[in-house]
C-alpha cells in the first residue's frame, strides 16, 4: 500500500491541547494545591461554541461529583468548554461536591460566554475534601483563554505528575493536540488520569464516540502503575471542525487515518503516564501475542504489566522470569504452559514448558535500562496485544503513605 503524503500522521513540534485550529486555553493558581502554593491547579479549555464531543468515564462505582455532571451533560453529545482543577478530587463529597461541581461550571461559562449546560467539569486530587469555592472563584477571573494556553493547561491539571503530558499530530489536513495527567491511581477501566484530547477535524460524533472507545482500548486501558481505578477517571475529545472539508463519516478512508492519528496521540500519552509513575525508574512495555483473541491478549499484557511481583523484579533487575509466566496463568486468558515462550530485552528465557538457557547477568544488565520489554507469545492464536506499566519501587511506598499529612 502507498501512502499518499496526506495520509501521513505528522509530530507537531511541542504540541499540545490547543495545537488544533479554534482552541483556546489558559491556567492560574487559586491556591487549591495547599501543599504546593503558587502552583497552576485551575484551568480551562474552550471549543468556542458548543461542537461535538466524545466522553469515556471512570467504571469505579464511586463516581465523583464531576463525573456525575459531565457524564449527564455530554449525553447530549456536545459541549464547548470543561474546566478543571488539581489538588481537590471533589469526590465522596455528597450533595454540597454537587453544588460545587456545577458552580465551578457555570463560572466558567460566565467568564467564556457559553451556556452553563455546556461546560463539563473535571477534578483530580484528594477524595473527601470539598473544593474551596472561595479560592476557585476567584482563580477563575485570572485564568484567560488563548492559543497559547494550551502548555500552561497541561501544567495546572498535575498532581503527582513530575511532567506534563502534551502531544499533537497532523494528518490528512487536519490535527489532533491532546494532554493528560496521571501518576499514582492508574488502572484505566473505561486512572488518577485526565485526559483531554481535541481536534478541529469535522467528525460526525457517532463515529467519534467509536473513535474515542477503540483508542482508548489500545491506549489508556493498557497502561497501570499500581492497579488502582480512580472515581474520577475521564477522557474527553472534542471536534470542532474548523479545518473544513466534508463530514468524516464512518468506513470512509479519512475515517481510518482520523483513527490512526487520534490512536497515535493516545498511545503516545498513555506510555508518558506509565514513564512518569510514582516513584517509577523504568517503564515496562508487555507485548503479549499468539493470544486466542485479542481480548485474550490485553487480559494477559495489563495482569502481567500490573503484578507487583513484576515490577519489583524489575526494579531490582532480577531475571525472575516465573513471575512473568505466573502473572500470565493467572489473567484467565487461555494459556497453555508448554507453549508459551518469554524473552526479556530480547534474550529468549522460557520456551516449551521448561527454563531456556540464559546469561543471568545479560538479563540483569538489560533490566537496568529506562526502557524494559517483555514478550510473551502464547502461540494458540493470532490475538496479539500491548500493555506499558512501570516498576514498583520505594520512593512509591514514600509518595503514599503520607499523601495527605
């Protein structure tokens, strides 16, 4: 197959949320963040106007305030802004973390002009603290909104994030920015993960929604630090359609590239999360393949990237490779030991049900890297999936065990 040049995703250089054409956002301190005062923990990003949006939320049954808003008001399929705040999870609040959910909203909407039915709210930080209204109203009236906010945006919605998360693709005459944080709680089921995703592509949002869901699937489902869904998980994209040209309509080939080029940018996103884990010093790629399925496959890579067994192994360089096999036997993918084969960073460590030779100490030393990979073939089928995680270390158990005294 030839590609023609404009089906090529291009890397847009430092791009982000409001790479894309009739975004705008803006960020400023208001104080919620109390241990880190002075720090972005308020943003906003706007549309413009109301456009289609596409939404995936939290599966944990404790559901925070602001999902419970946004969910109700991106039924409709279709917003113009959402605003957020880091710090404050606004979540196991009751009526009261409602209250505040939907003023939050609708200060933004007064500050952008838009209806208050069309902004969505999002929080992330501490559950059971209400949000300080006090100091989110008056954080509201310095946060602006322009093209260039798309950076600071990034930077206000971290908690225990040590970067942001920023990326944008160009394709096909149109471009995909987005961003997200997450660095403790992540265990997507749909992490603590936000992510924001935006494009000026002119999408009909039935295939949006889909869009959204298959990226999803091969992105921010896939990635855990340490097996925790958080009640505030969201992911949002929304499409305004300023780059022109027709609808993209479902089965045509513009809606393939648009799928490959929203995949890319959320693939991208996703392996940053599991680089920046807490306390991690190395991030672990899991590539299962030979699955019955390919349902079988992603149940394998997320169980072997998430045990703790794993990931410790890694930290300490340790070629435990029984570890990878356990983890393997319990996810409930089909699975039968006398055909499974395990490489680490290459070197082949079991095959056909019994230890294959290996040089302990190459092993280690290639565990040592930033970068690890895994690859497990179960060779019963053709399913074949990618999982990124990241190692279990110290500095974790430091991050936790005082992360609100």
């Amino acid at each position: 197959m030839i590609l023609k040049m404009e089906d090529v995703i291009t890397r847009i250089p430092s791009g982000g949320v409001t790479s894309p054409k009739g975004f705008c956002a803006g960020a400023a301190a208001a104080g919620i963040k109390m241990k880190a005062s002075g720090r972005l923990d308020l943003a906003v990003l706007s549309a413009g106007e109301p456009v289609p949006v596409a939404a995936i939320y939290t599966k944990n049954r404790v559901k925070a305030a602001p999902v419970l808003v946004s969910r109700q008001r991106t039924a409709t399929g279709r917003a113009a802004a959402v605003i957020v705040n880091s710090g404050c999870a606004n979540a196991s609040t009751g009526a009261a973390g409602m209250e505040d959910a939907i003023a939050m909203a609708t200060m933004a909407a007064e500050l952008l002009h838009h209806d208050p039915e069309n902004v969505l709210v999002a929080s992330t930080g501490v559950i059971g603290v209400r949000l300080p209204m006090d100091r989110i109203a008056e954080g509201v009236t310095r946060l602006g909104c322009s093209e260039e906010g798309g950076a600071d945006f990034a930077r206000a919605i971290m908690t225990t994030d040590t970067v942001p998360k920023e990326y944008a693709v160009s394709a096909g005459g149109f471009t995909i920015g987005g961003c997200c944080k997450g660095s403790g709680m992540i265990h997507p089921d749909m992490a603590t993960m936000l992510a924001f995703l935006t494009t000026d592509a002119p999408v009909e949002q039935g295939l949006l929604q889909a869009a959204l869901q298959k990226a999803a699937d091969v992105s921010f489902n896939m990635v855990t630090v340490d097996t925790d869904t958080s009640t505030n998980d969201m992911v949002f994209l929304f499409a305004n359609g300023k780059a022109g040209g027709e609808t993209i309509a479902a089965g045509s080939e513009r809606a393939e590239l648009f799928q490959r080029a929203l995949d890319e940018v959320c693939v991208h996103l996703a392996k940053a999360i599991a680089r920046d884990g807490e306390g991690a010093t190395r991030r672990i790629e899991v590539i299962v393949r030979g699955a019955a399925s390919e349902a079988e496959a992603r149940r394998a890579a997320r169980t072997i990237a998430a045990s703790p067994l794993v990931k410790t192994a890694v930290h300490g360089a340790d070629p435990n490779w029984g570890r990878i096999l356990a983890a393997a036997g319990r996810s409930q993918a089909d699975l039968d030991p006398d055909t499974c084969y395990i490489e680490i960073g290459g070197v082949c460590v079991y095959k056909g049900g019994t230890p294959y030779p290996f040089e302990k100490k190459e092993v280690s030393d290639y565990l040592r890297n930033d970068e690890v990979i895994i690859v497990v073939d179960l060779n019963l089928g053709e399913g074949t999936a990618t999982a990124w995680g990241c190692d279990l270390s110290r500095e974790y158990v430091t991050i936790n065990a005082d992360y609100t005294t």
